[in-house]
C-alpha cells in the first residue's frame, strides 16, 4: 500500500507540473525551419526571389544568422544584400505559408511556391493552397498581418 500511495503522489506532482507549464513551450518558432533543420526558406536564397525572380537554392558557403534560422545565399552578393536589410528579403510571416496565417493558424511554407506582392516576400504550402490565395492575396494579407505574431501561440 505505500509503494501505491508513494506512486500516486509522484502521478499527482507530474500532473502538477505538466499543469503548471501547459502551453510555456507551445509558442511556434518566429522562423519556419524544418524538423531536422535550421534553414530558412529551405535554405532557398531569398534574395534571388527578388534579383532572379526565382527559387534558387543556397550554398553552404554563404549563410546569415537571422531571427533563429540560419540563411542561405547563391552568392555572397546576394547574402551582403541581405545582411544590409533582412526584413526587406526574408518572407512575411516568418515563412510559414501565408495563406494559413491569413486563416488564423500555421502550416509550413514551400520556398519552390511563392510570390511578391508589394515588394514582400510570401510563401504558400503548396500549389494547390498558392491557388486559393492568389485571388484574394490582399486579402489573406491583411489577414495575415492581423494574425501575425499571435498566431504563433496557437
């Protein structure tokens, strides 16, 4: 009976600590990386987005550090453009598709799908969900930039 009873208040301490911390931890990431990563955009150079006008992956020489993921450049050009205004190449909501975000929640952002409207950076999370947002970008936007940050504490 005292082993049960030792184990029951060591059942109701853990309880009591999960209790305590439930949602300390839930926070998403400010950055989109991936599970086993630590890359931004997917290591996607994001300032090609707007030079190149396309999708071009980055190379291990040329990184950045930048609101906890690190940055990947095709060129070290391209990662001086970077490092003079972040902001203005890094995609909006921090990665995560910007449909989602206009929806209220997160889902991951595919650096192969994007689009710049208005001189900012937005990634979607797929193709099909990029062609429910293209019609109603500024919309989902709007949204969006009502949403974000708080949405990360969902």
């Amino acid at each position: 009976m005292k082993a049960w009873f030792r184990l029951s208040w060591l059942f109701l301490g853990v309880a009591a600590l999960i209790a305590a911390t439930n949602g300390a931890f839930a926070r998403e990431a400010e950055t989109y990386t991936s599970l086993f990563s630590n890359l931004g955009a997917g290591g996607y150079d994001v300032v090609a987005y707007f030079t190149q006008g396309k999708a071009v992956e980055g190379k291990r020489e040329f990184t950045a550090e930048y609101k906890g993921a690190t940055w990947r450049f095709a060129t070290q050009a391209d990662r001086t453009l970077f490092l003079a205004d972040p902001a203005k190449y890094a995609p909006q909501y921090g990665g995560y598709c910007a449909w989602a975000v206009g929806h209220n929640y997160t889902a991951s952002g595919d650096p192969t799908v994007w689009k710049i409207v208005n001189g900012k950076l937005y990634l979607n999370y797929n193709t099909d969900v990029q062609k429910q947002w293209n019609p109603d970008a500024a919309r989902w936007i709007a949204a969006g930039d009502r949403n974000w940050p708080s949405v990360l504490d969902k």
